[in-house]
C-alpha cells in the first residue's frame, strides 16, 4: 500500500491526515489524482503544491511512488 499524508487544509479536504491507496505497479501524480478525483486532485495536482516522497521534496511528474512509500502532501503556507 502507498501512503497519501495530507497537511493543513489537505487534511480537510481529504476527511482526514491520511489514505492508503493500492499500488500495484509505481504511480505517478497523474494517476493517483485520477484515483482521488475532485476537489482533493485538484489542490494536490496544483503546482503550489508541496510533495515529499519518502521525506523528500520532489518536483513536477519526474518520480513514482509505490507500495510500502510515503507521499506527504503540503499545502502553500500564508499569514503574517
């Protein structure tokens, strides 16, 4: 199993901290927003998006992730 962790309002949106989805061969973002689907797709595929694999950061759709990895998802952060 892969490992989604989501941060902040990542967690609202996906109803919880974390997910555990099925990876029988390595997933791209692609695939595991097409898994998701809607508004939680959205803001993870969004290029504001943080993603660390495995505790660490990763950029665009160069990587894959499979069973037994873990994805943290981290929303852009604002304030004062």
């Amino acid at each position: 199993m892969l490992t989604l962790v989501f941060l902040g309002r990542l967690e609202d949106a996906a109803g919880g901290p974390e997910r555990r989805i099925a990876a029988g061969t390595p997933l791209t973002l692609s695939d595991i927003c097409a898994q998701l689907g809607g508004d939680l797709a959205a803001q993870i595929g969004d290029p504001t998006t943080k993603i660390a694999l495995n505790g660490v950061i990763v950029a665009g759709d160069d990587w894959r992730a499979g069973d037994g990895d873990e994805l943290a998802f981290l929303p852009p952060v604002s304030g004062g």
